[in-house]
C-alpha cells in the first residue's frame, strides 16, 4: 500500500473536467491516451492558475 498518495486540492474540479477529455475517447474522437493526457495537461494548467505548485 502507498503511503504518499493525496487527492488533489482541487479533485470536485478534476473530477468535473474528466468527461470533456475522456468522453471524447469515449465518442472515438481521441485515443484513450490522448484524452488522459489532454486531461493531466488541463489539471496542471488549472493547478498552476490556482497557485499550487505542479510537478
């Protein structure tokens, strides 16, 4: 089991974002890694808009 895992400070927000990038996967128009990856790209934009610092 890990000991070092946190939820984000923003999880509602990741969250409610998920199916803007995952549901196109879903719908064929990105590959499941595109969409995830879209995912982590807009979180960490959003994390560092918020003043956290992203790594």
């Amino acid at each position: 089991m890990r000991t070092d895992f946190t939820y984000l400070s923003y999880t509602a927000y990741a969250n409610s974002i998920a199916v803007d990038s995952i549901g196109q996967s879903y719908h064929g128009k990105l590959t499941l890694h595109e969409a995830l990856q879209q995912w982590g790209e807009s979180l960490k934009k959003y994390g560092e808009e918020e003043g956290f610092t992203v790594r």
